[in-house]
C-alpha cells in the first residue's frame, strides 16, 4: 500500500508556501480550522511585514489581526503568534528551536504542528496526524485508535523512520484528493484493491471520477482505470471548516501537546 500511495501521489509536499521555519510555524498556526489555500493568501503579505520572531514579538495587536482577519478566529491566532514570538526570542535568542519538546513548550505549536516543522523545515522525519491522516489510517486498518499522538505511535511502528515525513504528505494528499471524509471516490481510487473500507463511497467509477479533486485529477483517474468524461462534482466533499479537527478554536492552537 505504501509503494501504491508512494506512485499515486509523487507530487506530495507540504502545500502552505514559507522559505523559513519561522515561516512555516506562523503559517501552521494560521492554518488551524481554514485551508491551506486560504492561509497562502494571506502569508505573503504576513511575512513582508513581519520577518522575525521579534517582529511578531512586539506586533501591533490591531494591525496583525486585521491582516490574518482571513483566517478565522483571528484574534485568538494574534495571541499565539504574539505569545510566539515572545517566547523564541526570550528563551530561544530569537531562533525556532528543532528538537519536539522544545517546540510543543512554545504557544501555539502542539505536536502536530511541531512534527510538520520538523519534518519541512528541518529535514527530521516526522508524522503530521490531522483530520485526513486519522481518517484515512483508521479506513485501511493501520489502527483503531482515536488519539492523535497514539495514531502517531501506531502508524511509526509501521512506516520507516525515513519515510514518516512524506508518507504524512501522501496520505494527507489522498485524504484531500481521492479519500473524502463524506463521499471517498472508492471506484477511483488506486488503493481500492487493498482497502478494506472499500464501497464506503461509490464504486461506480464514473460516480466517483465525478469526486476526484485537485491540480492532479486528470492523472489520478487515468492511474484509478477510471473515466475522465465527466466534470469533477462542484458539491463540497469536506466541511472546510473541519479541515483540521484537532484544533482548538478558543485557544487558535494548531493541535494540542
């Protein structure tokens, strides 16, 4: 199953754009219960106007929030990105730490959010358990557990250490593409033949090509064996909104530690 997610999905990265791991950690705490595509928009500007932890540190509340107002819950997101930048440059000089129990002591970093730092950032293998990444694991049977960190612990003994950080993005892809959480596109997937939740969405496969999402749709039907004569379904597959299930809205943490 690994080698077919591995051919399914080559293009799998992580999709919010940063060229720093500052960057990356702001935009992981944006991303909390909005898209990825939504964050990118506002980051460019984000990031011009704020380009280190001290930046963030001594931001004007009013200012910030206004420009991440986008993302939802941009008030309590002010406060950890605040709170962050506070807490890097007084016991970090400034600098993101890249061990995990430096990361989930920070404001707004849990371990989800710490592992796609260091898995994206740093080049350390890491296991990013959203809301996709639990659905899809428990669908195929890699565990049974609800807890995010116990998901991480049961899909490590199973995937190499190596391969933790991209198998994340693989299966996160598939999750977004293929592998919806109301109506997963069955008869147009490439794992079908080994999962056992198959027929949990259509196994007609011109019902599910209609269900394929995303920039590569076109080659994943053609990879699936399904048609490609239908337009992909403009009905929402997935609530946007609960795009990532383990955040906390009050708090505007990514995950929890």
């Amino acid at each position: 199953m690994l080698r077919d997610l591995a051919e399914t999905h080559p293009d799998a990265h992580c999709e919010l754009d940063f060229t720093t791991p500052y960057e990356l950690a702001v935009a992981t705490v944006l991303s909390a219960q909005t898209t990825d595509v939504r964050v990118n928009e506002v980051t460019p500007k984000l990031f011009a106007r704020y380009r280190t932890a001290a930046d963030y540190a001594s931001a004007d509340r009013t200012e910030l929030e206004e420009l991440i107002r986008s993302t939802g819950f941009y008030r309590n997101k002010a406060t950890s990105l605040i709170g962050l930048g506070t807490a890097v440059v007084e016991k970090h000089d400034g600098v993101l730490p890249h061990t995990l129990d430096e990361l989930v002591a920070l404001p707004g970093i849990g371990r989800k959010t710490a592992n796609v730092i260091l898995g994206n950032a740093f080049g350390i293998p890491g296991i990013t358990v959203d809301t996709h990444f639990g659905r899809l694991v428990r669908r195929w049977g890699w565990t049974a557990e609800d807890d995010p960190v116990k998901v991480e612990h049961a899909v490590g003994a199973l995937v190499p250490k190596r391969d933790w950080t991209i198998v994340s993005h693989e299966v996160i892809f598939h999750g977004r593409r293929v592998c919806h959480s109301r109506k997963p596109a069955c008869g147009a997937c490439t794992l079908a033949a080994d999962c056992p939740s198959y027929g949990t969405g259509p196994t007609d496969p011109a019902q599910a090509a209609a269900l394929v999402k995303g920039p590569s749709r076109e080659r994943l039907l053609r990879l699936a064996g399904a048609p490609d004569d239908a337009p992909p379904s403009d009905a929402p597959v997935d609530d946007p909104r609960a795009l990532d299930a383990g955040a906390d809205p009050v708090e505007a943490a990514v995950d929890v530690p």
